[in-house]
C-alpha cells in the first residue's frame, strides 16, 4: 500500500509564505525619504526646475491644503515635503510691491476706444 502522506509537504506552504513576508517587509523597511531635511527651495529646484522656469505663478489662485494634496499626489513623497512645498511657492507667490508714484510724475491719458466699423 502506497502512502500519500508526506511529512514535508505540509511545511512548504506556511514557510513560503513566511518567506516571502519576511522579504516584503524587509523592502518597505529598507525604502527611504531622499526629500527629508531638504529645503523647500531645493526640493523646487531638484524636482520642478525641469519643467517649470520659476516657482512664481505655480500656487497662483489655489488653496494651500489642496496644493499641498495635488503635490502630495503627483510630486512629493510625504505630506510634510508637499506642506513644506505649497508654503513655498505660496511665499513666491506674492505680487512684487508696486513702485511709489514719484511726485510731479506725468500719467499718460487713457486711450480713447477704437470706433466700431460698419459691414
């Protein structure tokens, strides 16, 4: 009589298993922050200078907590460095102050409208 019984078959499963957690978790364990102690300015320059010339004009009518979610979704890899991002461009982000009217200094007439033509 043959026995289908295998004392070894019954350990396989359970250690691969065991196995393969034991290499997942190592992985995740292993994985690392490379934006983390990084300034705002250089995450800006690192990671959008490619594609964008200046940080100004990029928060432009956006709120920061869903620019700091849009970045945390498509740009940055924690939520501190997308806080840490949109706080940044929003600090950029600030019209230039307008220059003082020197006295005395000539302003040019508004130009009349241009007069509609007929058909």
């Amino acid at each position: 009589m043959i026995s289908l019984f295998r004392p070894g078959r019954d350990l396989i499963a359970p250690l691969m298993t065991l196995t393969a957690a034991v290499v997942l978790t190592a992985t995740v364990a292993a994985a690392q922050n490379l934006d983390a102690g990084k300034s705002p300015q250089r995450l800006f320059a690192d990671g959008c200078a490619t594609c964008h010339r200046s940080p100004r004009g990029l928060a432009k009518g956006r709120f920061n907590l869903t620019l700091s979610w849009f970045l945390k979704d498509h740009y940055a890899t924690s939520s501190d460095t997308a806080k840490a991002l949109a706080a940044y461009l929003e600090s950029v982000d600030t019209p230039p102050p307008r220059a003082a009217a020197k006295p005395g200094a000539k302003r040019s007439a508004p130009h009349p409208p241009k007069p509609l033509q007929s058909q």
